[in-house]
C-alpha cells in the first residue's frame, strides 16, 4: 500500500483502493469483505462467501509493529483472528527487516510479532493453539553465500535447488523448533525480488541487489497431543489443509516485487453446524405493506440493543452495503419462545428486479449470525383482482 499521509488519510475517509478492487471482482462470485486491517504499507483484507457469513466470527484485529524499536509500522505485521465453524484461524500479513545482513533481526521480529498474539480479557486461547495459522507477506529473507552471477546463472537455467540450500529462511527453519513448525510448498517459481520496475528484469542499478524469496506463504496447524498408549483418546475433529497451489506472476510489473498467491483446500468436520440465528421472511413480501421478519435464536446467544437486521441485495459488497437495515429492538413486534418478529418499513426499499437478503449482525460478536435465503420483493402491482374479484399474483 502507498503509506504517504495523504493516501492514509483518503483511505481513511473512503474505501482503499485494494478493497474496492476486490470487492468488485469477487462481490460477483458471492464473496462478501467480512474484516480488513491496515498499518501504514500493510494491508489484510478476509472476504468469504455469503453463506459461509453466519459461521464465521471476527475475533479480532491487530497491528504490531516493529519499526523503530517497535514504535514505527512500516515494519511489523497485521493479523485477523477469527473463529470458522467453531475453529481458530489466525492470518498474519508481514513485512520484515530487509537487507543481507539483517537475517537475526528478521527472525526475532518473526517470534516478537507471534509473541505479541495476545488475546487478553478475551476468552481466545493462545495463537499457538489456534488450530491454524496462515502467514505470509514480505518476509526479506535472502540467499546466503552465492554470488550474484552464480544465482542469476541459477534462475536462468530454472536450477533452483542449488539455492533452496542457502535460503536464509530454509536454513532457519531447520534449525529453529518454532518456525520449523511452519510448512511451506515448494519453491518451483523463480525468486521474487528484485526487478526495476516495469519490466521482468532483475536490479540493473548500481546496487545490483541480489534475487531472493522474499514474498512467502506459510502455514502451521495445531500441534497434536502425543497419544498415551493406557489412555484412549476421542477421535480428533476433522480439520485439514491441503495445499493446491504455490505460484508467482511474473507478468505483472509494477513493483519491484513480483507478487506471490497460494491455493489451498480447507476440509473440516464444523463444530457449529447450526447458526445462532434463523431469519424467517414472513409470508408474501410487497411494497404495498411493512415487511415482517421472524427469527429464533439459539439458547447461548445473548442479543444487544444494538443488533440489527439488514436488508442487502444478492451480490453484496461488504457488511455495510446494505438497502436498509432495523434495530432489532427498536422495530420489535412480538418475542416469545425464542421467537422474535420485527417489521421493516418499505418507504425506502426501490422497486427492483433483484433478489434481497436478510442478515442479522451481532453488535456484540462484531459479525454477521444469520443470513435469510434469496427472496424478491414484489411490487405494488403485483397483486391484481380476477374477473371473479379474487386476488391473484401475476406469474
């Protein structure tokens, strides 16, 4: 991200520009933005499908810088906590120390911005026993001893195991217990950094700096606790990633990075199957009168007077994107048994062809806990009498 003052402070009044981008790509294929967070250069935005949204629950957001002596964020990382039908996920963006010689100092920024994951007065375990970790970003890990000529040799042959041998954090990662932890895919794309910019060719300035790695995607699951032979222990919940893809694109120009993507397939067995809270439209939904919405909630959802309901269309943004939207306090016409109704007035719901949903969003859980099914809202005229004086709908 552009960290000059003035970018700070438009992305602060208005959408940055990264999320806008995304949002228009992926808001077609169903993804909603659910969190974002940003120090300075660093950017984390999490985007999920709508019918994902009721089970997953941003847990918190976080910046921990390591720029000067801490203080400063052009260094450091940015994290999402979440918790994914039941699950703990962390996702940690970083950028780390860069230059050769600064290989120590990557590393202890690497364990003090996993040491400052504390979650205290939350009731959120420790991030080593969150059941994943997804961790990537700017990492200005290099290639030791080679000379220059010798790598660039290397890469133009496309002989990159002499160099996995002398990546800086290959060989950290065999010699520390922690990081050793972390698992990587292959490095089968050509170092990522450095090139001049617009072009596909490494540093030609007077520095010549050395190609590297730099840009990596790691990930580390839960540890699991070693079986005792007079114990019999449960079956462990099903939770497993699989890697599909470790790539760069190299066609794209305008960094002196090339940008780096994973793929991966997130198998699991949900430990919260059901959502905290059902919507139920009520009947025939027209413009003519106010809408009237049903809901249930589980017995350990606590709600707030400061939850509300919002009425999107099909192909929503992000949370905020909504038509309308009622406290659900406020608008409430009935509660019993767990059985709560609120009504939404139509005056300024547009007459549309789209489709709408329903979302609950929890104030207190900072996320959305239930989502309704499609529906259209039918015009005024949507209902017409018969010959015989009975209403009947239009097909």
């Amino acid at each position: 991200m552009n960290c000059g003052i003035l970018s700070l402070l438009s992305d602060t009044a208005f959408e940055d520009p990264w999320s806008s981008f995304f949002m228009d790509v992926l808001s077609p294929l169903s993804f909603v933005k659910v969190s974002s967070v940003r120090m300075q250069g660093l950017l984390l935005l999490f985007f999920a499908k709508h019918q994902h949204l009721p089970f997953v629950q941003i847990l918190s957001t976080k910046s921990t810088p390591t720029g000067l002596f801490g203080y400063w964020g052009n260094k450091g990382g940015v994290t999402i906590c979440l918790k994914l039908y039941g699950y703990y996920v962390s996702i940690i963006n970083c950028h780390l120390p860069p230059h050769m010689a600064n290989n120590d100092q990557r590393l202890e920024h690497f364990d003090w911005i996993l040491e400052m994951q504390n979650f205290e007065g939350q009731d959120i375990p420790n991030i080593l026993e969150h059941d994943l970790i997804l961790w990537f970003g700017d990492m200005n890990f290099r290639i030791d001893d080679f000379g220059l000529h010798f790598v660039r040799e290397s890469i133009k042959n496309r002989c990159y195991s002499d160099l996995w041998e002398k990546d800086q954090l290959s060989i950290a990662k065999r010699h520390d217990p922690l990081l050793r932890e972390f698992q990587e895919g292959p490095l089968l794309f050509p170092p990522t950094y450095k090139f001049d910019k617009n072009s596909n060719n490494y540093d030609t300035s007077e520095k010549k700096r050395k190609p590297a790695w730099t840009d990596r995607i790691l990930w580390r699951m839960k540890r699991q606790p070693q079986a005792n032979p007079h114990t019999q222990r449960l079956p462990a919940p099903h939770f497993c990633l699989s890697l599909r893809s470790y790539v760069s694109h190299m066609m794209y120009c305008i960094s002196d990075h090339k940008p780096v993507t994973s793929t991966f397939d997130l198998e699991l067995k949900p430990l919260v199957s059901a959502p905290l809270i059902t919507l139920i439209p009520e009947r025939l939904w027209t413009m003519e009168n106010d809408m009237l919405i049903s809901y249930s909630l589980t017995p350990d959802f606590l709600s707030s007077p400061w939850d509300w309901i919002g009425l999107y269309k099909v192909g929503l943004r992000h949370i905020n994107d909504y038509v309308s939207y009622v406290w659900v306090r406020d608008n409430q016409v009935s509660f019993s048994d767990g059985l709560s109704q609120v009504y939404f007035n139509t005056s300024n719901i547009p007459e549309t062809e789209d489709q709408f949903l329903l979302c609950y969003y929890s104030n207190s859980l900072h996320s959305v806990v239930g989502i309704s099914k499609p529906f259209k809202i039918q015009p005024g005229s949507f209902l017409a009498e018969d010959p015989l004086g009975e209403a009947q709908p239009h097909i």
